[in-house]
C-alpha cells in the first residue's frame, strides 16, 4: 500500500499537464491579480501632478495627493503637452496642473485647477474628480471660516480589518486552483488508465479496489498541500495579502474541497469513454464554476435568479467558508450551512461514483 | 494430465447479441493452449471471464480446483498472470518502477531485474514505457504478467501490430515461459502462430467452438491434408485434367504459372508428384496441408487482418 502510494506520489509530480494545472495556472492567477491590485498596486492610476505655484495651500495638496495610496504620483513632467503625450500613450491615467499662484491671499489668484484625463480611464477619473471635490469642499469650509462639512457619512465597514480586492480573490485562486487541478487530473487521469487498461489490469491482481482509489486521491491531496502553501506564501509575503484566519483551518477547509473536486472528477470519469471527452467535460463543468462560483467577483451582484442556483455550485460555499476564514477569521461552524452544502455534494458525488465507476466494463 | 482450467456451456450475452454461445474446453497443465479465430469471435470475451474481468451469463469456469465462476477469489489471482490486448502501462514510472509495484500488489513477486532480463530490457530499466519500440512493449506486457511468478499466464493476442522479427522473438519468450512449467492460454488470429506455439487450440467463429483438438491431429484431419506447390511454364490442358482428378488445383494469385494442389490420400500425391516432376517444374514444393486451410474449411473464408 505504502509502495502504490509513494508511485502515485511520484507519478503526480512527474506529469507535467497536471504540475501546470495544479502549481503555474494558479501561480500565473496569483502573479496577475497581485500586481493589478496586491499591496503595492494603485487603484487609482498614475497621476501626473504639474504644480507651478508654491503657496502653502499648493504645497499642501501636492502632498496630500502623494500621501493618497490611491494614485501614483508623478512630478516628473513639468509640460502639459507632455504629460498629454503621456495620457496618450496610457503612461499615464490623468494629469493635473495647479496654475501660479493658485491658493495664494490675493483677489486675482486662480481658484481652479486643470485636468486632463483620458474619457477611456473612468475609474480614474471617479477617484480623482471624488478626491478633488472633497478635498476643495473642505478648502471652501475652512476658508469660509466653518469647522468641517455639517453632514457627512458615518462609514462603518462589516470588517473593521484593512482588506483590499486582492486578499478577495487569493481566496477564489485557492479553490479555484483546487477544483481545476482535481478535477481536470483526476477526469482526464481515470480515463487514461481505463484507455490503457491499467485498471482492468490492476483488476486481475488481488489488490483491493478501494486502495487503488485512496492511493490515487492522498497522492493529489499531497499536491494540493504544496499548492495551498504556495499560494498563500506568495500571496502572503509577495502581494501582502492579509490573511487573518487560522492557517489549520484554512488547509483544513482546502483540502476538504480537493476530496470534493476529485470526487467530481472520478463522477466524470465514470461518464465519460475516452481521454478526449474527459477534457472536454472537465473544461465543461470547471469554466462556469470558475466564473459563477465566485472566483473573482461577489457572486450576490448577479440577477437573484441566477445568484439562488449559483450560491448552490460546489465551489461557492468552499469559497465563502475560506473567504470567512482568511478575511474575517470567522470559524467555518459559524454559517454551517456552507459546510453542509458541502458534504452533500460529497455524499452525491460519492454515490454516484460508487454507483457508475467501474474499474473495467461488464 | 491434471486440469489447470475448466470451462463449462459458457455464455456470454449483451442484450440481444450473444458474444460467447455455450462454450466448453479444458486447459491442462503446463500446455500452450490457444482460442483461434478473427476479430469479434468471442476469444477476448472468453479469455477476460476466465480471468475474472468480465460477469458471465451462464456457465461455469474453475481455476486450479476453485470455481471462479462469480468471479476470482485473491487466492486465484495470486497464481495467474494476465497480458491484456493492446494495453499500455503507467506513463510517468520506469519498468522497473512498474513491475516493483505490481510485485507489491502479491504475496510473492520476482524481482524486477531478473524478469527484465529476461525479455532483454535490462537496459531500459530506467526508461518510461513510452521510450520503448513496439515489440519492446510488448514483450515488457507480457514478462510484467509474470512479476507474480504465475502458474497459469493469460495473453491475449501477444504479436498483434507486430512486424514478422518481433513476433518470433515473443514466440521464442512464450516457448521459453511454457519450459518454466507455466500454463499457458493464448488468443491469436495468425494461423502461423496458433500453428508454431499451441500444443491444442479451439477455432472459434461467433460466439461457437467450431473445431478444438491437438493442432496437428486438427490439420491432419482436414479433407485434403497433403499440399502441392509447383511453379511450370508448360502444363497442357491433358495434364491439368489429370491432375484435377487427383485433388483441387488451382492457379495461385493470378499468376499463370504457379500452382497449388489439395489432395485427400498419400496416393493420390504420389500421382500427382510423378505428373508435375514429368514437366521439369522450376519449383516443386510438397508439404501438408497448414491450419489456415482448415480453417478456410471450416467457417468458409480466411481471416482478413
């Protein structure tokens, strides 16, 4: 036994397709969504500021704005046809020019500022123009001599942490990593050994079945351990994910989902005829969960009817039981409705392999 | 002679088509025994209920003493080894890494060298299955049947796709694991084959044992035992319609000047050869009668590859 699963093991790690599937596919997931909004990354865009006066009032937004997270600050160009140039070229998101002596203590000093921005960059243009205003509006009241705005916004987060979108979607990468890799290896896997009648084979010795598929299923577990660690590593010390629940539970709650998806894997399997068909179905079933199971979005932005089935997808209540865990450090029994969605799919998955897969025809 | 397999009216059903149609043998101990027929005659079916793949419909099968009927116990499986037809092995591990895991699924299993020796391979023990030639394959199939050292191997149809030198090299190891004491059960559809390895073998045709015997009893047994082949430039119509009384004649491929004959009685074959010598033939080849041609006899056609 120890022997079939150390080959197992082995085999694993020496077929390629699978390797890139279960570590490079969501590496290359982790890389993208950690430079588009990881720590380091800006939201807003790069901002090219041109500030030509130097009163107090000035210096004060210039830094303000370079203090902001929300927009990288260049000062480098000096010239508004450059800095469109730049704008142009998608260098730059917007530029903003503070004439001579704007703030100064004089009637005739400019009180507007100029934007360029480019009408293709709407974000940066909300967060920019939102920034302005406030930050004008607040000018206005002071010089008006009133302490602060009369009515604003009490903003209270569900989270009091400091979360961005990226600690949202190292989460999705996680399952979404695990469910490509079990299901497409172990699909595609079966179907193989069943082409090459390596389980017929297997049927004429006397080893059990059952021990067949648990060496199968732990040598993948194995893979999925390296793949959670790796993820969470670079999204952890790379991209500055911030990751508040216990780590236990978090591999825990993986590799729970990685006997799910490879179950759903050996359902395929036990479906399908030939190696092709097994992509193919695979591609078929882990695609739609990729984009409905709530991988890179909140899935309760969709049309209710939709959300109502989708919320019900194997890979929605393991990513709502991570994100609850890595984001809130919340305990996956306080909502055990996910974990019971869970192990019902666990249990249909089971029976139906149980029921259709066999290791050779009748 | 003791009885390592025991095959009872077996039936095999799909739905309305009927793959096996009632079939009985026996193979003895330590005999190269072989099912003969084309492709869909039921010689795989048959071959995969004995060794426990496949439900049967009805009938009975006994392994070394114990009835495997409802499929075999461990006890069965740790004395036979299987080669199954035109099947491959894991990719991602070396032979020799393949056969140390299939040694670990019995009780007692040969160590990986020695087996590898045996069919040549020892110098591809590190490789992957993928690296090897057709034959290599092959013969690495079937010596991975015998990592258990069984009493009874099963292959199923061990040369097909082979080119004509890997073939005899298999038919060399096949005769080299029957001197080891093994029983041996075989499926083939080369005639050349079944004639050259199987002490007894069955001819199949749909599902039905048409003929089963010692494979030179079988072939002496045919209408016409004895063959003539001549090669001629002149044979007048006289001659010919002497000849033709004798036995069947008949021109060979389209070609004008070759001919092969049948005949039924030693006496007849002496007339015969006394004629065709009389011409100064280039070419005089007498022999018997081969099992291609008594299987022609029995189903009425040759099997087509």
């Amino acid at each position: 036994m120890l022997k079939l699963l150390l080959s197992d093991i082995k085999m694993t790690f020496r077929n390629r397709q699978y390797a890139f599937w279960a570590i490079m596919f969501p590496l290359l997931f982790t890389f993208m969504f950690g430079f588009f909004f990881g720590d380091k990354a800006t939201t807003g865009g790069n901002v090219i500021l041109i500030n030509r006066s130097d009163t107090p009032i000035a210096k004060n937004l210039e830094q303000v704005l370079k203090d902001n997270s929300m927009f990288k600050i260049n000062t480098d160009v000096t010239d508004e046809n450059a800095a469109k140039d730049q704008i142009q070229k998608n260098k730059a998101a917007a530029a903003l020019i503070i004439p001579p002596d704007f703030g100064a203590m004089k009637s005739d000093a400019p009180k507007q500022v100029k934007v360029i921005d480019d009408p293709g960059n709407a974000t940066t243009n909300t967060i920019l123009f939102g920034f302005l205003n406030q930050y004008f509006t607040n000018l206005t009241f002071q010089s008006a001599g009133i302490k602060g705005p009369i009515y604003s916004v009490d903003e209270e987060k569900t989270n009091p942490k400091e979360l961005n979108y990226f600690d949202f979607v190292l989460a999705g990468i996680l399952g979404l990593a695990l469910m490509n890799s079990s299901i497409i290896s172990i699909a595609v896997g079966m179907s193989k050994y069943r082409e090459d009648k390596i389980l017929k084979r297997i049927t004429t010795t006397p080893m059990k079945t059952w021990w067949f598929i648990t060496g199968e299923i732990l040598s993948r577990l194995v893979m999925n351990f390296l793949q959670v660690t790796i993820i969470l590593l670079i999204g952890r010390y790379l991209f500055h994910a911030h990751i508040y629940g216990n780590i236990f539970v978090i591999y825990a709650l993986a590799l729970l989902g990685a006997v799910l998806f490879q179950l759903l894997g050996f359902v395929i399997a036990s479906f399908v005829k030939t190696t092709d068909a097994a992509q193919g179905a695979a591609t078929a079933i882990t695609i739609p969960m990729m984009f409905l199971g709530g991988v890179f979005f909140p899935i309760d932005t969709l049309p209710k009817w939709l959300f109502s089935i989708v919320q019900y997808l194997p890979i929605a209540p393991l990513l709502r039981m991570i994100r609850s865990t890595v984001l809130e450090g919340a305990s996956p029994f306080v909502n055990p409705v996910n974990l019971a969605i869970i192990f019902g799919w666990i249990v249909v998955c089971l029976a139906i392999a149980t029921w259709r897969f066999r290791l050779s025809e009748e | 002679m003791e009885k390592v397999i025991e095959v009872k009216d077996l039936v095999k059903k799909y739905g309305n088509f009927t793959a096996v149609d009632g079939i009985s043998f026996d193979v003895n101990q330590g005999e190269i025994f072989g099912l003969l027929g084309e492709n869909g005659a039921g010689k795989t079916t048959t071959l995969e209920m004995i060794e426990g793949l496949r439900k049967l419909s009805s009938g009975q099968i006994t392994v070394l003493g114990q009835d495997v009927s409802k499929g075999p116990k461990n006890e069965t499986k740790e004395k036979i080894g299987v080669q199954l037809q035109s099947s491959a092995y894991y990719q991602f591990l070396t032979l020799k890494e393949i056969i140390d895991l299939f040694g670990s699924f019995y009780q007692k299993s040969l160590p990986a060298d020695q087996l590898l020796k045996i069919v040549d391979l020892l110098d591809k023990t590190n490789s992957m299955v993928g690296n090897l030639s057709g034959g290599q394959k092959q013969r690495f199939s079937i010596v991975a049947s015998l990592v258990n050292d069984p009493e009874i191997v099963f292959l199923d149809e061990p040369t097909t796709g082979l080119d004509p030198l890997a073939r005899r090299n298999l038919w060399d190891l096949i005769t080299e694991i029957k001197k080891k004491g093994k029983t041996i059960i075989l499926t083939t559809h080369y005639m050349e084959e079944a004639e050259v390895l199987c002490d007894r073998i069955a001819i199949m045709d749909k599902g039905k044992i048409l003929k089963m015997g010692e494979t030179h009893k079988l072939i002496e047994g045919t209408k016409n035992p004895y063959k003539i082949s001549f090669i001629t430039e002149k044979l007048s119509q006289d001659q010919y319609g002497n000849l033709a009384k004798l036995g069947q004649i008949e021109n060979l491929a389209g070609k004008s000047n070759h001919f092969e004959m049948h005949l039924k009685t030693q006496v007849n074959l002496n007339k015969a050869v006394d004629i065709i010598q009389k011409q100064n033939p280039e070419s005089l080849t007498v022999g018997r009668a081969s099992l291609e041609d008594l299987f022609i006899e029995l189903t009425g056609r040759a099997i087509k590859e």
